[in-house]
C-alpha cells in the first residue's frame, strides 16, 4: 500500500503543474502594443503562477480538513484539537517561506521596472522644458537622454475634470486624440490643470500619474497598429468614469498625413 508521503508528492506535484499550465496557457491580460508590455506580462505571468498554487493549495488542504477532521457522530464535546500553540518549528516554516517567496517577487520586480526603463535618468534634455527651476518628477524611459532627443516624438499632455488635450509642439495644434506613428518613441510630458490624475492604456502597460504642480514625463514604443483606450486611473471627481481618450497608433505614412492635415505650416517629420 502506498504511504502517505507518495500521495503528499503527488498532490503538491498535481498542484505544481495545474498551476504551471493554467500561467502559461491562460492570458488574463488584453493585447500587447508597446515595447514594455511583454516585460510588464513576464513579472504578471510568475504572480498568476504564484497565486495559482497558493490558491489550489489552500482549496485542497481546506476540502481534505473538512473531510478529515469534522465531527464524528459518536464524537462528544468539541475537543481540543491539535495542540499548535508553542510550535517553534511550524512557526519558523510559515515565516521563512513567505518571507523568502515576497524577497523574490521583490527583486523581480525591480529587475522588471529596470528593465522597462524605469530606474534610467529622465529627459531633462526634453524640448518643451524651458525653466531650468522646473522639476520633473518620475516617469517611464527606454533610451537614454540622447536617443529621446534625437528621435521621439514629444508631446505635451493636458489633464482636466474630465478630459485629456494632447499639444503637438512642432505642429502648434492641439488634439483630443493622441495620435503616434509605429515602432518610434513617443516622450510626453504631462501635467493636471486641477487635481490628481493618471494616464493608463492598458494594452502598452503604462500607468503614470499626473499631478498638479508636478510635471511627469512618460516615455513608451507602440509596435501595433490600433486604436486603444487612454484611462483615468485615479478618482478625480463624480464624473471621473467618463474621463477617457484614445491613441491612434498609425503607420509612419498614415501619421505623416494626419500631422500635416492638422498643423498650421506643414514641417519636416
């Protein structure tokens, strides 16, 4: 007869695997556009894991405690149960293990956010930054400050109850639609006209709040052609559910014909 040691390996190896499939074969998240998102997917897809076994785990030891440990009928009195009270060892296991697994997650993380371009110098260099008193709070890279300089795209991003205006310098107009070319570096600078808002697309896996008095500046890469929602993440007032905006992620060509439509005197992109 096979001992209980088996069926415990067994169980936790079931567990395991259930978990490993489900993290791998199933995609919680919407489609990926920007440069950061499959960075962004590997750090979500190891906390779906993670949680899958915590969860399973839990469920079977919490079904097979019902079963194993209710009352039986010639059981009288509620009994003591098992004396867990001064149990060194069980208390040293369940606070090794958790501490051991949130250093992990951790250094992970940091390792993910670094590269997403999060622990890289920001660009003061940006064009539309004249003040040299201006302070420019955190935000998003995935170049340096000379490769934003040279190439992005920069625009200026206005939030207010309850919408988000986008400036386009170098055509001097303003839009309600972020419109940007494929596969090149968008750098925007973006500050709150009123009170705390973010700027969040779900599908390019950024998220950055704008703050009153605060500019901020975010710097992402589309890679897909699309229009995708631009989201308030942060509660700004009774209409804060309907603050919403678009990014119109087009072909170089495509862009190029919309700039020049909009802008007063047609320039060089």
């Amino acid at each position: 007869m096979l001992n209980k040691n088996f069926y415990l390996i067994l169980i936790i190896s079931a567990v395991f695997g259930i978990s490993f499939w489900i993290g791998f074969n199933v995609n919680l998240l919407p489609a990926e556009a920007s440069i950061n998102a499959p960075i962004y997917d590997e750090l979500f897809k190891i906390l779906f894991i993670i949680g899958l076994i915590i969860f399973i785990g839990m469920t079977i030891a919490v079904i097979y405690s019902l079963f194993k440990f209710r009352k039986r009928k010639d059981q009288y009195g509620d009994g003591d149960g098992i004396a867990l009270e001064g149990n060194l060892t069980l208390e040293i296991v369940w606070t090794i293990i958790p501490s051991i697994i949130v250093l992990i997650i951790g250094l992970y993380s940091y390792n993910i956010y670094d590269r997403m371009g999060g622990m890289k110098e920001l660009n003061h260099s940006h064009e539309m930054m004249t003040s040299n008193t201006e302070k420019i709070w955190a935000g998003i890279s995935q170049a340096s400050n000379n490769e934003v300089a040279s190439n992005n795209l920069s625009v200026e991003v206005s939030a207010m109850q309850f919408a988000f205006l986008f400036n386009y310098p170098k055509g001097e107009f303003i839009s309600g639609e972020l419109h940007v070319p494929v596969d090149r570096k968008v750098s925007m600078k973006m500050e709150s006209k009123d009170v705390i808002h973010a700027f969040w697309v779900p599908e390019f896996r950024i998220k950055q709040d704008i703050i009153p008095g605060q500019p901020t500046i975010l710097n992402f890469t589309p890679t897909k052609v699309g229009k995708y929602p631009i989201i308030c993440a942060e509660l700004c007032g009774p209409y804060h559910g309907g603050m919403r905006a678009s990014i119109i992620v087009e072909e170089e060509s495509d862009y190029k014909d919309w700039f020049n439509k909009n802008t007063k005197t047609e320039v060089s992109l």
